[in-house]
C-alpha cells in the first residue's frame, strides 16, 4: 500500500468535507504540520470544528482558517496570542469548548487506545465539569470525559518510512503522536522520508498502523511565535 503521496493537496484530496471534525497536531507553533494547513485551507472546507491544543497566531498555522472563517467551534486549551480568535469568540461568531490542557492530551490518548472516557479530578468544581457525570473515588469527585475521535487528523512528524513509521524531533512530540492515534483518517507532514527497514525499530515514536497519508515538507518555515531575547550590554 503507497502511503506517500505527491502534494499536501492531494494527500488531502477525498478525505476533507465541510462540517468535519478534525485534530491538528503542534503547541502554539511548534510542530504544526504548515503544509497540510495551508492545503486545509485551499480546499475551501468550512464549518469545522478543530481539535488543537491553540489556533496558532493571526495570519499562520490555524490564525489562517480563522481569517477564512472556516472554523465553526476551537476543542483546545490555550487561546491567546491570536487576535482575531479573541474577536470572533468575543462577538459570538466562534464556539469554544475550552479543555485543560492535560484532559486535552489525555482525550486523543484515550481516542486512540480504543477508550470511550476516563475520570479526571481536572476541572471539578468549575464550569469545565458543567453537565458532564461526576462519580467519587476514595474520597474524591472526579469528572467523567469522552474521548476525541476527529475525522481527519493533521499530524507534523521529522521522519518516516514508507510504512507510516514516524520520528518525532524534539518538542514537536508534542500533541502530535496523540493526534495521529486518535484520527480516523491520519496524514503526516514529514521533513525527510526513508525506506522501510531504515529507521532503528527502538527509536520509532508511533508505529505505522495509525498512519493512512504522507506527504513531504523537506522546507518549513518553523516560525517562533513569540520571539524574546536578551539585550546586549
């Protein structure tokens, strides 16, 4: 089975429809898969409802969908940095469902490994627990989460073979490898591709069996999203 395909439009090509679910893997804009973005973007699909930790920042990674309004509802954690996100949840044109960020991790997790829900402590007693069953433990109110199953997830990893076996660099093994678990259909923007057989089975981070598409992005730009350094003296 060929996995690699020649373009992030057309690994996209057939699988993207209006109203989808989807994961996008990265943390702020670290590790984000930029091409399979902005291929998102071209396709012209609207309605979505984006499972990511944030929405990147205005003008690139996710910030792009929001300018084309193409996202209906953010599931994520972490919001800020990003202006037009603030405008649009602010007048009521974007619908969050705020998630901390470790139920967030754990959700795609359980998605992947096949768990319908768990029980967190995370979030009991605020409005994150609001309507959601709540059972004790020992003692102790726990909080009832359903797991995330996206349609599609949008996945950046550093290397893989042509099986679908990735490598992940560095922090970019952010969300990513629980993205690519939890997504029905899951396409990969890799910088490098290798044979199979190639890569060190010990250092493979998630096996080619939750891989579906690949596509080569041997030239992000990886920009930093808030640029701080030291003054000289």
């Amino acid at each position: 089975m060929n996995k690699i395909y020649p373009s992030a439009a057309a690994a996209l090509d057939g699988i993207v429809e209006d109203g989808q679910t989807l994961a996008v893997g990265g943390f702020g804009l670290c590790g984000i898969p930029e091409a399979l973005i902005d291929a998102l973007q071209a396709s012209g699909a609207k309605n979505l409802t984006v499972i990511s930790n944030n929405a990147g920042v205005d003008g690139f990674g996710l910030g792009k969908l929001l300018q084309t309004r193409q996202i209906r509802k953010m599931i994520s954690s972490y919001v800020g940095e990003n202006k037009e996100f603030e405008r649009q949840y602010l007048a009521g044109e974007l619908e969050l469902e705020f998630t901390p960020q470790g139920t967030l991790a754990e959700k795609l997790r359980a998605g992947g490994a096949g768990i319908p829900a768990f029980f967190t402590r995370t979030g009991v007693g605020t409005v994150i627990a609001d309507g959601k069953e709540t059972r004790e433990f020992d003692g102790h109110t726990y909080v009832m989460e359903r797991a995330l199953l996206p349609d599609v997830s949008l996945v950046k990893a550093h290397v893989a073979d042509r099986s679908g076996n990735l490598m992940f660099r560095r922090t970019a093994r952010n969300f990513n490898p629980n993205v690519a678990a939890a997504g029905r259909i899951t396409v990969v923007e890799v910088e490098r591709i290798v044979d199979t057989g190639e890569l060190d089975p010990d250092h493979i981070h998630l096996p080619g069996i939750f891989v579906h598409r690949i596509v080569l992005n041997a030239t992000p730009e990886k920009r930093i999203e808030m640029r701080t350094v030291r003054a000289r003296a």
